[in-house]
C-alpha cells in the first residue's frame, strides 16, 4: 500500500503518474516498481536474490509404456500343411540358433508331394535321355527334325513340371537340402521339421504331442529378447512436440531405479478413439533380458535440449497481474 495515498502502490497515480495515462483494459503492473524500506524488511518477507545461471536444459513429455515383445523379431510357427504333432524338439524358456529344428510333424500330404516330386523326376530324367538321342540321331540325319522338336518339347515340358513339384515342396516348408536329399536317395518321408527362422527364444508354446497341428494355430513363439518394444499412449496435449527419433527413457514399475535408454521409432497417424490417446512405440535394449512382456512403467521423453540455457529458479518466476 501507499502509505502517503492510503491506495494500493499500483493504483497510486500520485507516486506514479505514469499510471494516470493509462488505457482501460491495459495492464501498467510492468511500469509500477516496488521498493522495500530497508535489507532488512527484505529479509523478514523471504526476499532472496541469486545469480542467473547459464546450464544445460532438457524440455521432456512423460508418458505410460508398456513392455511388448519386438513384431519385427518375433516369429509364431506353424506347420504350412497339416499334420500330427510327433515330437517337440524346444520347450518354453529355450534358446534357440538361427535354422535350429523346433518341432516335426507328420504329414500324409507332404509324403504324396514327395511322391509327385519323384514322379516327376523321373519323367523329365526320360524325357531328357529321349531328347539326347533324337539330338544324337539328328545329327547322323537318322531322324526327323520333327521327331527332334518334339522330343525337345517334351523334355520342357517334364522340366517344368518338375520344377512345379519342387516349388510345392517348399510351399510346404521343406528345405532346399531336403528336396536335394530326395532326388538324390529317392526316399519319401512324411515327417516335416519345422526350424528357427532366426535365434531367440521360446516364448510361447501350444498343443502336444499326438494332436492335430494346423497351419492356422501357431505351436512355437521365438522372439529375440535382446531387443524390445515400449507401447506408448500420448495425451493429444502432448502430440505437437513428440517426433520420431527423439531420445526417451524407460522406467518399469518393477525396476524404479534402473533407466531403459531408447529412442522414439513410431507415432501413430490415428488417435484411438476411446482413450484420445496417440499410440506410439520406443525401442529399447534389454541385452540382461529384465524386461518382461507387459510390464508397465513411464516413459521421459526430451523433446527439447539446450546446450547453454539461461535459466531462473521456478520460486523466481511470478504472477505480475497480466
């Protein structure tokens, strides 16, 4: 308050006539300078002063994740045909080498595949042998062209079909070696081994011994667990400063104290309509495997960094009346 005007000190126009101008609806607060009597008073009000201070300075969004196993790491196998479960070679919790057989399966239509395949094979290895006589006898004028062409025609045509069974075989999930192993002994089997795509470890597992497998029931899940996903829920108050390739950091419920650095790899371009969250995804290493599938925790991301920032303490920055 004034003491000479008994008005407030931002309304006295008397000590400050700068006042006395100003337009209705403007705020002058800015103008008005408040001066205490004495250090002392200073003090007895909790007035302190500090230096400004040039520091780095991070501007960061928090948002709730959820662990997930990485999509583009982790494989459901099935048998492409079905069958009968015979032997599981891995259990839940096994690691897993690139290529290493996983389960096999018994299967009446990849042994007639197989037989067709033969079939075929030994068709087009006559149909080749024919071709190489007419050639022979053509070349003593000992036969027609006709009768040449023709033979030449059926060796393509027995090459094509072969090659038609060979590409069925691998429709069916048998390797290449294996379709070499059977043009070579001529052995049909009806059991199929199913393989690691990649190393990992199982992380799921259905069905048993002795049942039905088929192609739409996944029996093993391998995922990599060096590496996995956070699954993340924006606010729509938080979407304009979030961008991909952002540095984030994670924080399980169940580790508090331990950070999961990561970075920001995907932003939705849909808001869910129930929640009126953005989804969004960080990808984060996980090389002593602590993260587990659908563990929650929060997620810092720095959406803004500064090397040098001038800054204040939060206590100094105050509601002037504007």
């Amino acid at each position: 308050m004034c003491k000479e005007h008994g008005v407030p000190e931002s309304e006295c126009t008397i000590c400050h006539p700068e006042l006395a101008g100003a337009a209705p609806g403007v705020c002058e607060t800015e103008k008005v300078k408040i001066k205490l009597a004495t250090p002392e008073v200073a003090r007895d009000v909790g007035v302190e002063t500090v230096e400004v201070q040039g520091k780095p300075l991070e501007e960061t969004l928090t948002a709730n994740g959820r662990v997930a196993f990485d999509a583009a790491r982790t494989a459901r196998l099935a048998p492409r045909i079905p069958g009968v479960i015979r032997e599981f070679l891995k259990d839940l919790g096994q690691d897993v080498a690139a290529v290493e057989p996983l389960f096999v399966i018994d299967s009446v239509e990849l042994g007639e595949a197989q037989s067709e395949f033969l079939q075929a094979a030994a068709a087009a290895e006559l149909a080749s042998r024919n071709a190489g006589r007419e050639k022979a006898l053509s070349e003593r004028s000992a036969t027609s062209e006709r009768e040449l062409f023709t033979a030449q025609a059926e060796q393509e045509a027995a090459q094509a079909r072969l090659s038609r069974s060979a590409d069925r075989l691998r429709t069916l999930g048998l390797p290449d070696q294996e379709i070499e192993r059977l043009g070579k002994e001529r052995k049909v089997s009806s059991t199929l081994t199913v393989s690691a795509p990649f190393a990992g470890t199982v992380v799921e597992r259905a069905g048993a011994v002795g049942e039905l497998a088929d192609p739409s029931r996944p029996l093993l899940t391998v995922t990599d667990l060096s590496r996995v996903w956070i699954l993340l829920d924006l606010f729509e108050s938080q979407v304009a400063k979030a961008e991909v390739g952002q540095k984030a950091v994670f924080r399980a419920d169940a580790y508090p104290d331990r950070p999961f650095p990561g970075t920001l790899v995907w932003i939705s371009e849909r808001v869910d309509p129930e929640t009126r969250t953005l989804p969004a995804r960080m990808e984060v290493k996980n090389a002593k495997r602590l993260l587990k599938a659908d563990l929650f925790g929060k997620a810092v991301i720095t959406v803004r960094e500064e090397a040098a920032a001038v800054t204040v303490p939060k206590a100094a920055v105050q509601w002037e009346g504007c």
